[in-house]
C-alpha cells in the first residue's frame, strides 16, 4: 500500500477532495468583447458593415436576390448570437489588407457565407457559385463557426501580435498538442530508462513494422520469438506496451490561436513553454472548443507570399499594378497554360497526377479547376469519378441525369456529384429537406454512419414522390448520392483554393520571369524545388544566372530577361552575412577587387563558413576566377583582413587619412594553387546552390551521348512500363539503406541535360555496381521505368557502367587525320605499334590531307583494326593531338 505510513495526510487529502465542488460549464460560447461604435450593438454594427461591403461588391445597387441571402444569413447569425465572431474575424481581417499583408480568398466553408463575402472575409460571390451558408453554420446545430484564415506565410506573426494587442496578452494564447508514446519510440524510451545497448534496441524497432505495438507483436513472428525466448527483450516490450499511448511530450499548433473573453487563466490552465517561454492553453482544441473558447486558424500559405512577391516585382519592372481579385476567370492565355499542363509552380496543379489530369480534360472555364480540385483525392480517383468527369468533358453526349430537377444542380460538374453542397441541394430540391436537413445527410455520408444514411431514405424518396417524381427514380438517385457523397467535397473549400490556383496560372501565362523569380525566391530553404524550378526555367528559356557578389540579392532578382540567384539561396548563407554585404556593397559601390571586398563587411558575420560557401557557389568568380585558390586561402584571407580593417580604423598605412583601401600597404591576394577540376567545381555548386549553375556534368559529353541509343528523361512515355531503357546522367542525393531483412539497398535521382527522375537500386544490383553508384561520376544505367498516375515515377536499375566505358563499346570506327606536311616516318611508326598494341574488329580510316587542301580518306588493312580503350584515346592524343582524329558511335 502506498503512503500506509501517513494516515493522516491521506486522511486530510479526501477530505479536501470532498470539500471541492466544481463544475465547468461546457458547450456555452464565450466570445471576446468586440468594442462597436457608440450608439450601436454588435447586430446593427455587423449589419451596416455587411450592407457597405455589399455595395461595394454588387456597384452601388444590391440586387434582390442577394439582400433575401443577407438577411437570411444575418437573422440565422444573430439568432445564433455570432455577430461577435464576424466583427473580431472582420477586424483583423481589415487590420492585414490595410497593411499590406496578403490574405487568402477564403477556406473552407465560410466560403459559402454570403456575409463573408460582404465582409471582405472571402472573395467569392457564393450564389454565383452555388456555395451553400448551412454548409458553413447550420441553424440547427449549436456549433461555433470555424474560419481559418490564410496570410502571407512571411507576415501571419503581424496579424497574431495584432490580435494579442487589441485583446491583450493575458487573453489570447496559441495552442497545445500532445506527442504520444508510439510503437517504436517508446520501445527506445523504456530502453534507455533500462539502459539497454543501442545496438541491440535498432535490431528491435527493425522488426517493428505498425504503429501499434500490441498489433506489431501479432503480426511478426521475429518479435514474437524475441518476446518468448528472451527475458530482457519481454521485459522491455511489457513496460512498452503499458506506457504506449501516453503523453510524451507537449508541443504547439501550427497555426490555432484562442482568444478570450476574460484572462485565459480564468478559464483554461496555461503551459509555458521551457525552451523559448511562449504560451499555450493546456486544453488541446477539442477540449477548448468543448469549454467554449474561440479557436481560430492563422495559416501561412507559401502561394500568398508567391503572389505577392511576383504583383510587386511586375510593378517595379513593368509599371503595371495588378489587383490579383480583379483579374478575369475566363482569360485564354491562362487556360492554354493549363490545358498543356505547364503548371510547375501553379497552387495545387503542379504534381505528376495532377498534370496528366489536366492534359486529359483539357480545362475551358473555372467550374473545371473547382472540380479537378475537388477530385484529385485518394477517393474519387480510385472510384472512377475522374475519369467519368473526364469522359463526359470530352464526349458531352455522354453526360445524362437521372431526373430533370438534377440538371441546375450538376451542370458544372457534367452530371457527376462531385461536392457536398450537390447533396445538399438534391436533398432539398427532390427530396424536399430543409437545408439544415440536408446537411446532417450530407454528414453522415460524409461520415459513412450507415445506419443514419438508411434512416433518412425513406424520408428522401416519400420526399419526392410527393414532388411528382418516379419512386424508381428517386431510390436510384438516393443510391447514386450515397455512392459519391462518401467522396464528396467541400465546394465553399475547393472553390476557394481553385481561385489561388488560377491566380498563380494567371500569372505565370502572362508574367512568366516575374512567377519564377517569385516562385525561387519562396524556396530559399528548399533545396530540391529550387532545382525543379530551375529546370522549368530553362525549359522555358528563361536563364537563371550564377550568384555574382557584385551583383546578386537578398532573393532571386531581375536582371535584364534573366534571373539573379540570391545570396539566401546559398547554403550555409544567412541573412545576417547577406546585409554585411549589400550594406558594403550600397555604400562603395560594386567592389573592385578581394582587398576592396574584405575591407568593407563584418567579418562577424562573413565568416569562415560563409565565404567557403560563397567560393564553392562561384559568387566571387567576378572578382577572383580561381576557386580553389580562393578556398585553400581563406583563413590566410581572413587574418589578412583583420589587419586591413584595422589599418583603416587607425590611419595606418595612410598617408593622407584616406578610409579606403587604395592607401594601405595591405593587399588580399589568394594562393598560386591550380583551379578544380571542372567536376569538382560543378559537384561544389550542385551541393550549396542545389543546380549546376556554371555549366553541367554531361556538357563536355553532348555530342557523345546524342549518337547513343539512349533515352533523354524528358522523353520517357508511358508506354515505357517493364520496356528495358537505357538513361545517360549524373547520381545525385544518393541514398544507401537497409531493409527490413537486413538488406542493403540504394534510392538516387539520376539527371540528365533534359530532367531527372528516382532511381532504385536492389540489393543485388548495389552490391555488384556500389562504387560507381557514389563515384559522382557519369553514368549509364540500364533498367525498367515504373509508371505511376500514367507518368514515369522511378526506374530499377539492373546495369550500371561508367560513361567513359559505355561510350568505347559504342565506338564503330576511328577515324585519324595525318597532315603531308609535318608528318615524319616516326609519327606514323607510332601510330602504327598503338593500333597493333589494340588489335580489334573496329575499322580504322586515314585522312590524308594533301598541302593542296584536298583530302583522301584511306580505309587502313584489318590488321591494324581496333579494339576501343581509353589508353588508346589517350595515347593518341600525345602522338596527333586532341584535334587529330576522331570516332564515330553507332547504335
């Protein structure tokens, strides 16, 4: 028994509990106090702001049909007492547009809120496309509204500090998540409290292989035998299995903030965060939104961000100002670029499955991007939705309905149900629900709850039997709503994000160097995009220039049709070492030499780190071309610039008390040490800048590899599925792993001058090729292309051979040229001894070339026939010269 020895602390502890009665009301909301004008209430506030949008919105003159929306809405909001939450969301809605803070067209359901709208909450007219209010707040549930607003990823901190103003800080908080205790890592959390050998504790999670302990332990007969036969092992998984599930560790929401009434201490206990002090509630969201507290999203979207950036950079090259929510949706550049599926870089259109979507339907008008944005989920495409939405785009003879009261309804989607509104609205046109109604179906299709999808069925066909229509009819098109409503979206959501996915389209067809300036800038962190995108930058013919540290930015910039690389996209560059620089630089001028550089920045910040990276990126080629001279001198660089800087400080050296450095007696100048090789300068830029930003691995073998009988990336079909291809190109993120048995097996991306695309090399194929594999060399790999959402995804390899060794058994003849004048008997005895030292069956031709400039080419006897080697090529070139002969490749 515990504490046996202390009856009367026990004793007083129950009694304390007994004491304690304590009840927290829950389900009640409590809103923040919104502050309204002087002779106004919070309904009359809401009521004038949402009439001033609307004539802002509709030009003066509210049309009927939109004032009946807006008082419906009003009256189901302020019977729900909610206006609070419309003000507070309004205002700091307000707050970010009048600051210049990007802000999202809308998410989610409050899409369909036509007060929304009014509001300037969302930027979509939700009658004119059939977004539904009820989807978003339905008067017969007693649910809070959820908004989660999108901001500019950059700047989504202002309009938190703004909020947490306006309510004081006390008030508003972010909110706390809970990391369990999972299968593999509590096995190594209980290891290390029994101080078990991490050795054996990797062999353990290796045979783990579900998210469940209990469930792993049945379903793998290693761990199973490890459980019987060893008693450390069973002791560890038993302790394992007791604490698995519980709290680990707290963490943040990524994006929810609550706000409150009163202090937030008054209503939910607090968490202060050890590592950098931030508060959060200690309630998760689902227990706040049970206490009643108001839980809002402040999401940052890169795209916002991307559009921002592009809007500012076309004005300040092109002068033209561009109001991204006034923009045609019916623009033809835009959906030519769309209809080819030149979408890298477009919102929510740029994957594989996405574009083969989009070369397949062919998109006309916007209704298109809402659906394909609804669609491309796991659900519909496995269900065969897409590709009837795509048959019926192509073949309009082909779309049908059920019923004639279904056309309104499903025109846009061609006769598919495709949303959750379409339920919606079938329930309430055939079937006679209310909306409110409607919506509880459409949730528990949503939900798969059976049992309340039969229950409402009868009510749906009674409900339109009495409408005239075919008892038939009706039960088919209740079994048709309950097949698709499992898949159905959420219209108000896609709606909204197919806006931001045209405006980048948009952008991209008609301000092509301004999208990807914006779009590299957004990637600075991310590595791999940034070579995705430079790719799509030189399909299009855009060039992206090296960074120059007289010329480059912060970000990417435009310089002349070009693109700048930025500072920032340099790894191992900050932005602390990038405003020593530009400061230096706006105040000298460009800088003229290493000494006028070094002279000028804080060498705080331009570190030794900081200049390797510049050097290995080729930022300083303007003032220094030699890199490996540059790198091997740079502490002697820095020591030397200390000294400079404090010349300079002092007026040493400096005859006249000039500050620059034409006075000093200190000059920087680099080691006399050979330059790298072209290989390892290029191998240094792909590892800091994530491209070959000079020239590329391959460049030196076009020719060579354009005669060879293999396939440019670029031009892998879907028709290559099991066909044996052979691909030409450079390893790159090569990754060595093993696999559940033990096995070692590698993942790369191969890259070619046309593209890249991942490769997977087997245990058995690694094993044989492992060397050439990490060479870093150029390589030919033969094997099969996988296809996935009919694009190549990945390819096995089966072969590996080097370049080099590829290109000679490709060799069919060699052809040397032997000028009459110059050419002595021992040029051509060498010549001689090095093909019979080669004896093979490829033919050797002479080209005679006569003092006259006529040339006799002279097939030479099959004794002196060659077998192809690099020691020949080698040798060849010290007895003619690279110039004096050359092959030709047959495949």
């Amino acid at each position: 028994k515990l504490f046996e020895d202390y009856p009367d602390a026990l004793y007083n502890t129950m009694k304390i509990a007994e004491m304690i009665d304590c009840q927290i009301p829950l389900s009640n909301p409590i809103l923040p106090n919104f502050d309204v004008p002087a002779g106004y209430t919070k309904d009359s506030y809401l009521t004038e702001l949402v009439y001033e949008g609307a004539k802002n919105r509709f030009g003066g003159t509210i049309p009927d049909y939109v004032k009946e929306r807006i008082d419906y809405e009003l009256s189901v909001i302020q019977r729900m007492q909610f206006s609070g939450y419309f003000l507070i969301v309004w205002d700091f809605i307000q707050f970010a547009k009048n600051n210049g803070i990007p802000v999202g067209p809308g998410r989610g359901s409050a899409a369909g809120s036509m007060v929304s709208y009014c509001l300037g909450i969302t930027e979509l007219d939700p009658i004119k496309y059939n977004l539904l209010f009820e989807r978003f707040l339905n008067p017969e549930r007693n649910e809070m509204p959820d908004m989660d607003i999108d901001f500019c990823a950059l700047r989504r901190d202002e309009v938190i500090e703004y909020v947490k103003k306006k309510y004081g800080e006390d008030h508003v908080s972010q909110i706390i998540t809970f990391n369990k205790m999972k299968s593999k890592g509590v096995i190594r959390d209980v290891a290390r409290a029994l101080n078990i050998p991490l050795p054996q504790v990797n062999a353990l999670t290796k045979l783990i292989r579900h998210q469940d302990l209990e469930e792993a332990l049945k379903n793998s007969e290693e761990l199973q035998q490890l459980y019987k036969s060893n008693d450390a092992g069973k002791q560890l998984i038993d302790i394992a299995l007791k604490v698995e599930g519980l709290t680990r560790s707290a963490g943040k929401h990524a994006a929810g903030v609550v706000i409150s009434r009163d202090p937030l201490t008054e209503h939910v206990p607090l968490y202060v965060d050890s590592k950098d002090g931030s508060i959060s509630s200690q309630y998760e969201k689902t227990s706040l939104e049970k206490a009643g507290l108001v839980k809002m999203d402040f999401l940052g979207l890169a795209n916002l961000t991307i559009i921002d950036t592009c809007i500012k950079l076309i004005k300040k090259h092109r002068n033209i100002d561009i109001d991204i929510n006034a923009i045609p949706l019916d623009d033809a550049k835009t959906f030519k670029l769309l209809q080819k599926a030149d979408t890298m870089g477009v919102f929510q259109l740029e994957s594989g499955g996405m574009q083969n979507i989009l070369l397949k339907l062919g998109p006309t008008n916007f209704d298109d991007i809402i659906a394909i944005v609804a669609l491309y989920r796991p659900g519909p495409l496995d269900s065969g939705m897409v590709e009837q939405f795509i048959e019926r785009k192509r073949n309009p003879q082909k779309i049908e309905y059920l019923h004639p009261s279904l056309e309104p309804i499903l025109k846009d989607t061609l006769g598919v149900i495709v949303y959750q509104e379409q339920v919606m609205l079938i329930s309430q046109i055939m079937g006679g629900f209310t909306l409110p109604e409607a919506d509880k179906l459409r949730k528990a299709m949503s939900k798969k709850k059976q049992d309340l999808i039969d229950a409402m069925s009868s009510k749906f066909v009674k409900g339109a039997i009495a409408k005239g229509i075919h008892e038939e009819i009706a039960c088919k098109t209740y079994e048709l709503m309950a097949t698709f409503g499992r898949y159905g979206f959420n219209k108000s959501h896609s709606a909204a994000y197919a806006l931001v996915s045209y405006q980048t389209a948009y952008l991209k067809a008609h301000y092509p160097l301004e999208f990807m300036t914006a779009l590299l800038t957004a990637q600075v962190d991310k590595i791999e995009d940034i070579a995705k995108y430079y790719a799509d930058c030189k399909a299009k013919g855009i060039q992206v220039l090296p960074p120059d540290i007289n010329k480059s930015q912060r970000d990417f910039s435009i310089e002349g049709k070009s693109i700048r690389y930025g500072l920032i996209a340099i790894k191992g560059v900050g932005d602390k070492a990038i405003e020593s620089i530009l400061q230096a630089r706006e105040s000298k001028g460009t800088f003229k030499d290493l000494t006028d550089f070094f002279s000028s920045i804080d060498l705080m910040t331009v570190n030794k780190g900081v200049l390797e990276s510049l050097i290995k990126a080729g930022a300083f080629d303007s003032l220094h071309p030699n890199r490996a001279a540059l790198f091997t001198s740079v502490d002697v660089m820095l020591e030397t610039a200390r000294q400079l800087q404090q010349d300079i400080a002092t007026g040493q050296g400096d005859l006249f008390g000039a500050t620059d450095t034409s006075f000093s007696r200190i000059h920087i100048e680099p080691a006399s040490v050979n330059d790298w090789p072209e290989n390892q300068k290029l191998q240094y830029e792909k590892e800091v800048l994530g491209i070959y930003a000079s020239s590329h691995p391959l460049s030196r073998y076009a020719r060579d590899i354009e005669k060879l009988s293999c396939t440019p990336i670029k031009d892998l079909e879907e028709n290559v599925n099991g066909t044996p291809i052979t691909l030409v190109g450079i390893l790159n993120n090569v990754q060595i792993k093993q696999s559940q048995k033990g096995n070692k097996f590698a993942q790369a991306v191969i890259e070619d001058l046309t593209g890249s695309i991942q490769v997977l090399f087997m245990p058995q194929t690694l094993s044989e090729y492992e060397p050439l594999i990490v060479s870093q060399e150029p390589v030919v790999i033969t094997g099969t292309v996988e296809i996935e959402n009919e694009k190549p995804s990945r390819m096995l390899a089966q072969k590996v051979l080097q370049l080099t060794q590829f290109k000679l058994t490709q060799i069919s003849e060699l052809h040397i040229i032997i000028n009459l004048i110059g050419t002595d008997t021992q040029l051509l005895e060498n010549i001689k001894k090095l093909l019979q030292r080669y004896q093979g069956n490829k033919p050797v031709f002479f080209h005679v070339r006569q003092s006259n400039g006529k040339e006799n080419i002279v097939k030479a006897n099959p004794l002196y026939h060659i077998k192809p080697h690099q020691k020949l090529l080698d040798s060849l070139v010290s007895i003619v010269g690279k110039d004096g002969f050359f092959y030709t490749i047959g495949c």
